[in-house]
C-alpha cells in the first residue's frame, strides 16, 4: 500500500509544466530569431538582386551600350570600341564635342560601372575620349 | 494480547495497546476492528456497488462525526453494505502499532471477513464483537456471557479489500482531480503552442531556403552581404562620380577658364582647367567647399589641377 504523495504528482507536473514553458520561451525565440533572419535575408536578397541587375548583367549592359553607340550621331563619330569578357572600351582620339556630350549625357544617365574615363579638349569643337565599362 | 497475529492476517483494533514486531519483507492482510468503520446495510435504488457509492456521502452525512471521509459499498443480496471510514485514523493507527503502509498488503472490513461468525468473539480487553441482523457489531465484554478469543487462523480472506487515501486528509479527491485536470489542460496547451510556434518557425526556415534559391543567392549570409556590399560600394562611387562631374559641368567660370582635362582612374578624379590665374582657384575651391566635396588642388603654369578622391 505505497501510494504517492498528491503533492509529489503535483510537484512533478509543476515541473513539467515549468519545462514546456522554458521549451515554449526557446521556441519562440527561435521563431523571432527566425523571422529576423528570414526579413534580413529577404531584404538583402532584393538589395543584392537590383544592385546586381545594374552592374553585374553582362547581356543587359552590353546591349544598352550597343544600342547607344548605334545612334546615328555616334556611328559617325568613328568610336574605337573593344569589347571582351568583363569590360568595354570605347576610345576617339578625336570626336566632335556634340557627339561627346550626346554619348556622355547617355553613359552618365545610365546606371554603368565606368572604372576609366579621359576626356582632353582638343579644340573649341573637338575632344579626345578614353573610356572603360565594367559589368 | 488481544491483538492477534497470524502468518499474515492481522486485527487492528484501536484498544489494543500492543507494538507489532516483525521481520523485514513480511506483509500483513489487515483486518480492521468495527470501530474503525461505520456501516449500514440497506436497500439503494440502484443495481451496482459503483452505482451506489455515488450515494454513500448524503446516506452517512447526518450520521457521522465530524472528519474526512471514504466510502465504499458491496452488494449483499438484494441489499448493499455500505462503509464510512477514515483514511487518516486507520493510517495513524497503524503507525502506532510501528506498521509500515509498505508493509501492508491489503485492508479488509471484519463485516466481510467475520460474516459467518457464531457466537461472541473478542476483541480486545472490554470488548467483543458478534452479529446482529447480518451486522457485525460492538459490545462490552461484561454483558456477553460467553466470548470466545479472537482466531484468525481459520478465516478465510475475501477479495473485498481497501486501499487507503494516505493523503486524502491534504487535498480530497475532487479538488486533486480539478487541480490535475489544469495542470494538465495547461500542459497540453504549452505542447500545443511549442507545437504552433516549432511548425511556424519551421515555414520560415522553409520561407527562407526559398528566398534563397529565387533570388540566386549565394549559400551564406557572409558571401551575400559580402556581395552586397562590392555592388553597394560600385553603386556608391558611380553616384559620387556623376555627381562631382555634375558639379564641374555646372560650375560658374570665368570666360578665360575653360576645363581641358577630365579624368578618372584608380577610383581618383581628376579635373584641370586652363586659363587660370594664380589665386583664381579660389573660385573653383570655394564651390566645391560648398558642396562638402574633399579635394587637392594645384597651380601650375595658368592650370589648375584638382583632385579628388571618389
């Protein structure tokens, strides 16, 4: 006839009771933890996505600049353009200062990586032009 | 001694002075004295014993001292044998005979276990016990004219035993049931809630792999912010160089000066303007004070060279 004490169940379920709310608090933090880390990852994969899209996208990059350099205006100018994996040059040792600005006024508008530009006047009409964009 | 002792079976009876002494490991069947219960025989609207002990609390209230109370009932014919007794008197009793609850078997009511009795028998020094309308009852020795010892070697044990509420005196049953039933309904609803809590979080682990895998992001939050930061800083100097050239387009100059030279390499700008006289270049300085740019400017030969950093 040896039964258990009430009080022994009853301190026994106060510490499960006390367990689970220990589990609970530690889940629930992780849950928050979690909730964090997903917004942050989430906001810096939209961050890193956009920044990437304007100046890591090859395709995009090259096609904007081809389709400037083929304005009328600019394929008069006679650019020197050399084109490989990483980059474009484009170079004129002499091209008219309209041309110029309508090219720079383009390049600079645009969201481009230009790691090298040089711009000489040579005249009151006339410029010289090196430039180098990245991706 | 008018406590008796058998092999196993052992008459409790609060008049009996005696200790029991016993070796380690025996068990007793104890047989407990009339006086440690209260009992009625009567008739119940009901067929069973558990239907019946539901009633026994209201058939003993007006009957009973003051105290704590079991009940228990067995079928007896068409009638039932009710029983009123205290948990925590019997357990003090046994206490005092130096018995331990551990040591103790089982717990049976004499009622049961003398129901064949003929005769007196007795039961301790002033008392004896015999049966009256199938009751078995108390009375002094003195007026019974003959009494036979106590013999509990050849009785017979009936299946109908007890067991005791050693701490039915602390907290009664009820209100053990209500306060366990709580703290197990407030159990199960902490298991639920870590339950809701570990699925949810699990959805956002879930939520975030597929941000992930949408976004092409690299496997660790060091290469992606790693990554974030090379674009921010490109995004940075891209803005900060259109925005010095903007400042030098705009720039009011003098009709002589005229920029010759704009240039920009090893993340440095460089702008030279011709046509400058020496301290001239305050003109050009004090604009782009204005606009909080830091830079090195030179004079030399009419020209004046500024630097910046981008």
């Amino acid at each position: 006839m040896n039964q258990i004490n009430p009080l022994q169940i009853g301190a026994l379920l106060v510490v499960v009771i006390a367990f689970l709310f220990f589990k609970l608090h530690e889940v629930k933090s992780e849950l928050v933890e979690a909730t964090a880390s997903y917004k942050m990852s989430e906001k810096l994969a939209v961050e890193v996505s956009s920044l990437k899209s304007v100046y890591a996208n090859k395709k995009k990059t090259k096609n904007a600049i081809n389709r400037i350099l083929a304005q009328g205006s600019l394929r008069e100018a006679a650019l020197d353009v050399k084109r490989n994996k990483k980059s474009i040059k484009v170079s004129s040792k002499s091209i008219e200062t309209k041309a110029l600005n309508s090219l720079m006024g383009k390049i600079l508008n645009g969201s481009y990586n230009i790691t090298n530009l040089k711009i000489k006047k040579l005249s009151e009409t006339k410029a010289s032009l090196e430039m180098e964009i990245q991706w | 001694m008018n406590f008796k002792r058998s092999s196993t079976a052992l008459f409790l009876d609060p008049s009996s002075p005696a200790i029991v002494e016993y070796e380690k490991g025996e068990k007793f069947n104890i047989i407990l004295s009339p006086s440690l219960y209260w009992v009625k025989k009567i008739v119940l609207p009901v067929k069973s014993a558990r239907e019946a002990k539901k009633l026994l609390e209201s058939i003993f209230e007006d009957s009973l001292p003051k105290g704590h109370y079991s009940y228990t009932a067995y079928k007896s014919g068409d009638e039932f044998l009710v029983f009123a007794y205290e948990d925590k008197k019997i357990l003090t009793l046994l206490n005092a005979k130096g018995i331990n609850t551990v040591d103790v078997y089982s717990i049976h009511f004499a009622q049961n276990e003398f129901s064949s009795l003929e005769g007196a028998t007795k039961i301790n020094a002033t008392q004896s016990m015999y049966l009256k309308d199938e009751v078995l009852v108390l009375a002094p020795s003195s007026w019974i004219s003959e009494s036979k010892e106590l013999d509990l070697t050849s009785v017979e044990l009936s299946k109908r035993t007890i067991k005791l509420q050693q701490f039915g005196h602390i907290v009664d049953n009820k209100s053990l049931y209500k306060i366990g039933a709580i703290l197990v309904i407030l159990a199960l609803v902490l298991i639920v809630e870590i339950f809701v809590a570990s699925s949810k979080k699990d959805a956002i682990v879930e939520l975030q792999d597929e941000v992930f895998s949408k976004y092409k992001l690299q496997s660790t939050m060091f290469q992606n912010r790693s990554t974030k930061s090379k674009y921010k800083n490109i995004h940075k100097a891209q803005t900060k160089l259109r925005e010095y050239l903007s400042y030098f387009l705009t720039m009011k100059l003098k009709s002589t000066q005229k920029i010759t030279l704009i240039e920009y390499k090893n993340k440095t700008l460089y702008v030279t303007l011709k046509g400058a006289s020496k301290g001239h270049e305050r003109t050009i300085t004090s604009q782009l004070d204005s606009k909080g740019v830091k830079y090195k400017v030179s004079y030399n030969d009419a020209s004046i060279k500024v630097e910046m950093k981008i």
